[in-house]
C-alpha cells in the first residue's frame, strides 16, 4: 500500500512538472506569425527613458505583421510572441526609421515664408509634387534664412518599446 501511494505521488509531482514546463514554455500557446493581424499595447521610449509615445490606457495599435504597417524592428519584435505577453526590446536605427538623411535639411529664404517670420521649433508644411504634403521642424533662424528639418522626428535614434500583444487574429 505505501508503495502504491509513493508512486501516486510520485506520478502527480510528475504531471504536475510536465503542466508546469508547458506552460512556462507556452507549448500549445497560440503565437504571433507573419500575416496575423495583431493588436498591441506599447510604450515607445529613446535609449535615455525619455517616453515619446504611448497607447497604454488608450486604443490597441492594430496591424499585420509582416505587411509594412510598421517598422520593420517592431513587426520582428512581435514575432514569437504569445496573448499577454509583454517584452521590452531596443529597435536600432536601421530597424527603425533610419539613420538622418541631410538632403532632407533645407535652408529657405525668410520670404519662403510668406508674411510669417519662422520661428525654431515650428512645424511647416511642404506641397509633395507627387501630392499631399510634407512637414519639417524649423531647426535655425537667422535675419535672411530658416533651416527645415524633413526627416522623420524619431530618424537617427535607437528606439526602446515596451510591447504587450492583447490580440491575435488571422
């Protein structure tokens, strides 16, 4: 009788460990793959913590992986990743929007401007031949030019996000 109830133990420590392995791995978990349209939750921050942007307490950011909905750092970080599950991962430069183009750095005349004297810090706006319109950030003013910035702002840093995946769909 004791050794029955020894190996009745020993047969639930046993399924006990192998449950507890499962889900710690995620085995039969359902996980984010190219071409599954997801819904996450992230905190985007530069290296220095310094957050610029967030939808946590707010709408899930919905996309496709693999699509081009996003940068590429942040669809490769999603890949692998299971309902819930949260990750923190640095996005490099090349991953994110690239490193700064300075063909996309403009010196215009004041009179560019209109009757409107540029100020550093503002944001204008460039007709696109091709349509629509670009903006920039008045980078420098002085008494006859303004420098504008095009690029995109977060162009030229590593970025670090916090990403928790709240849906997975196909």
């Amino acid at each position: 009788m004791e050794r029955r109830l020894v190996a009745v133990v020993a047969a639930v420590i046993v399924v006990i460990a192998a449950a507890y392995v499962a889900f710690a791995s995620g085995i039969g978990m359902q996980r984010v793959a190219v071409g599954d349209m997801v819904s996450v939750y992230y905190t985007g921050s530069f290296t220095n913590g310094t957050v610029f942007s967030s939808n946590v307490g707010g709408q899930p950011l919905n996309f496709t992986v693999g699509a081009n909905e996003v940068i590429p750092g942040f669809d490769s970080a999603v890949i692998g990743m299971g309902i819930n599950q949260s990750k923190t991962v640095t996005i490099p430069v090349n991953e994110a929007y690239g490193q700064i183009n300075p063909a996309l750095i403009i010196s215009f005349p004041i009179s560019a401007f209109g009757n409107q004297t540029p100020k550093a810090g503002q944001i204008v706006g460039e007709n696109n031949p091709a349509g629509g319109s670009i903006t920039g950030i008045v980078t420098y003013v002085n008494a006859t030019n303004a420098t504008v910035d095009f690029n995109q702002p977060l162009a030229g840093h590593a970025l670090v996000f916090t990403i928790r995946v709240i849906r997975i769909g196909k």
